[in-house]
C-alpha cells in the first residue's frame, strides 16, 4: 500500500483510543485456557488480533468478531499442533505454553513480528523448562511437550520481559497442584489487565504490577465477560504528535494512571492536563532533552520513534537512549530523508538537533515507525509518500477515521 501524505497539518481536534493491542493479543491467546464461553469488549479491528484470531480457530476455538466485540462459544475439542500455519507477530508465541498445558503437546510456527531487535524467546523456554515442559525445534516451528508436573516452581526473570511474563504467568495459571512464583516481572499495565481476565475465569493470581507474580494452578476456567483497557500507546503516539504541531487535541478513551510518560513530556514544557477518562493536550514550547526508555514505569520502548521525531521540535540538541532494543533505529534514516538532523553516539543513543522537515519519499518498516513517519509527514513542508503503509494496520484501529478528525489528509495511491 502506497499512501500519498499532504503535509503542513495542524494535529489537533477529538479521538477515542482503542482497546489496547498490547492486551489484547496476551488476552485473546489465553482463550485456549478454557473451554466455557467468554465475551471480550472493546476489541481492536487490526491485522495482529485477526491473525491470533486465525491461530485459536485452528486450535479449535470457535470465536466470532464484530464490532469489536468477540464472542467465544464452549468448545472441547482443541488441538495443540497448529499445522502449517506461518505466523507473523511475535505474540504467537503465547499459545505454546497454554495449549502444551491443555493438550500435552503443541507445535507452533516460530513466531514473526517486527524488526527491531533479536527478542529472543529464551527467557519463555527457560521459564517453561522449569514448569516441566521439554521443548524442541524443528526448522521453523517450536514444540513443547508437557513432562512431570512440578509442586513449587521459582523463576527469575534475566529481564523483565513482557512477553515471557505474560506467557509463564497464563501457562501456570491451568497447571493444577502447581505453585509458582515470578519474579523480576515486568510491570506494564496490560499484564494487570491479563491478570483481571484471568482471575475473571477462576485463575488465582496476584501481584501483577509490580515485581513478584503467585500463581496457583488450578483444573479449569470458567466463562467471563472482560473489556480491555485502552491503548497507552497509540494514544501517547497522538499526544507526541499534536504537541510537535502545536495542536490542541483532546484524546478520549485511556485512563491517565496509564500514562506514566507524560510526566517525561510536561518536564520538557509539554502542556498536558489529564484526567480520569481524557487527556488535553495544549500547544506548548519544548525544550530540548534527555531521556532514556526502559521497562515500565521508564519510559516506553513503543513511543521511542515518535520521541525521536518530537525532538525535531524542541528548542535545541536532544539525546534519545534505546535500553530494550538494539536495533529500534529504522525511523532515523527515514526522518533524515525529511531534513532531520540525527546522529548515533555509541550503539543506543541518537542525538537530535531541531530540525525544520519536509516531504519525502518514504517506506514503512515496522509498526511504531511507520506511524511516526505518517505523522512527521502530515507535519513537515510539503506532501510525502509512504510505502509500505499497510504496516500501520497491525496496531492502530481505525487509523483513516481518526486521521480525518485531527486534520491529517491521506490519499491512498496503490491499495494491495
């Protein structure tokens, strides 16, 4: 998909952020933990949902979407071995534990997603192997087979990893007579979320959100009803965006106790007022600025891209340090294309100088980074064209409906 961007916008005016992506993958995963119906609210419509969706019907679990809204109807039949499906997002990896745990065996395809770094799975096998699975590779796919059960199991995280979290913390969950206990967890909110979901089916855990999970296995969950949180980062994306505009922009839909970035952005002169429901955002002078990304509460390795381009707008010489990833850089050469002026100190450390943009020929790389392109372009001097665009749609609902109700002009060139 080719999208052809006007330029010299203004983001300002009304949106809603959608449930979070970054919940709803771990929560849609651990649908395979039960097999009673369960109805999940506020959904989003985006390509990663309809591919976990694509995985849990081949594992058998009848599920239907609209609206975003999906109903689970109670299924018995599940299989572990997913066949030849090829997945493309790294929260497939989710499903190996909890369909090894039910079924005894699972086969999945090695799990996909974006490039920006290794994102080893090793943490998961670790954890995994100390929860009595044997897991092998083949070419690439992944099995885990389910051995002797353990009473107490212990596990420290090397990192805290978000995705090892949440796939060790739903695996132990349906391991019945297991006690586990996670620590060095990561802390994000969406594992909270995945935490209410799952007790909401009978699990019995506590302590997501902060560094110790307990887990006590139980034999089966029952049916729920669930509305997922809103997305953090798609609205910190917006909120990036209408301040490096000087837009006034009210975002609707996300509770401010998730957004534990906006204290880094007032400290750089950012005009933010937030609420229980919203946040508004007001035209505002930055200031240049340091600042580090890391595990939750630092700040968010996700909104990493859009702070690079935020930094084109401050009044000075900015540093940016990249501390999950190592090679979260694709959006440097892109803003360059636009006059941006970056350069790398060291393996992790981008320093940007205030920069006036302007239109480019651009490609889409990744999902964070093509959204951050999208809106340096509907800022900067003149039209841009995006290729690739299609990227967007993993993790951003609705993206052409709220680009029209914050001023932002998208013409789309040639639709794959």
């Amino acid at each position: 998909m080719i999208a052809k961007v006007r330029g010299n916008s203004k983001i300002e005016g009304e949106i809603t952020v959608s449930g979070a992506k970054n919940s709803a993958l771990p929560i849609l995963a651990s649908l395979v933990l039960t097999s009673e119906e369960v109805l999940i609210n506020r959904v989003p419509e985006i390509s990663d949902v309809n591919e976990i969706l694509s995985m849990i019907r081949v594992a058998g679990i009848q599920v239907t979407f609209s609206d975003n809204e999906i109903m689970v109807k109670s299924s018995s039949n599940l299989k572990g071995e997913l066949g030849n499906f090829d997945s493309n997002i790294r929260a497939s990896i989710l499903l190996l534990g909890p369909l090894a745990a039910r079924t005894g065996h699972a086969e999945l395809p090695y799990p996909g997603g974006c490039a920006i770094g290794e994102r080893p799975i090793d943490i998961h096998i670790e954890g995994l192997n100390k929860l009595g699975f044997l897991i092998s590779e083949k070419g690439d796919r992944i099995e885990a087979t389910l051995g002797k059960i353990p009473k107490e199991v212990k596990i420290k995280l090397r990192f805290p990893s978000v995705g090892a979290t949440e796939h060790l913390m739903m695996t132990a969950a349906i391991m019945n007579g297991t006690h586990t206990e996670l620590s060095n967890c990561a802390k994000e909110p969406e594992i909270v979320d995945l935490q209410n979901f799952l007790v909401s089916m009978g699990a019995k855990i506590k302590g997501a959100g902060i560094d110790k999970i307990e887990i006590e296995g139980v034999k089966a969950f029952h049916g729920t009803t669930h509305t997922i949180i809103g997305d953090r980062i798609e609205a910190g994306t917006y909120i990036i965006a209408a301040l490096a505009s000087k837009g006034l922009l009210k975002v609707n839909g996300a509770s401010s106790e998730t957004f534990n970035f906006i204290h880094e952005l007032k400290k750089i002169g950012a005009q933010i007022i937030t609420n229980e429901d919203h946040v508004l955002v007001k035209p505002s002078t930055l200031k240049p600025f340091k600042i580090s990304t890391g595990p939750y509460p630092e700040f968010p390795t996700d909104l990493q891209p859009q702070l690079t381009f935020l930094a084109c707008y401050t009044n000075g010489t900015s540093e940016v340090t990249e501390k999950v990833f190592e090679n979260r850089f694709w959006h440097v050469d892109e803003l360059r294309k636009m006059g941006a002026s970056i350069e790398k100190i060291g393996d992790r450390t981008l320093r940007i100088k205030q920069s006036q943009l302007h239109g480019a020929t651009l490609i889409g790389k990744n999902l964070r980074e093509t959204a951050t392109v999208l809106f340096a372009a509907a800022i900067a001097d003149g039209p841009s064209r995006i290729e690739k665009f299609e990227i967007i749609l993993r993790g951003y609902e609705k993206i052409w409906d709220k680009l029209k109700k914050i001023g932002v002009e998208v013409d789309i060139l040639d639709q794959l």
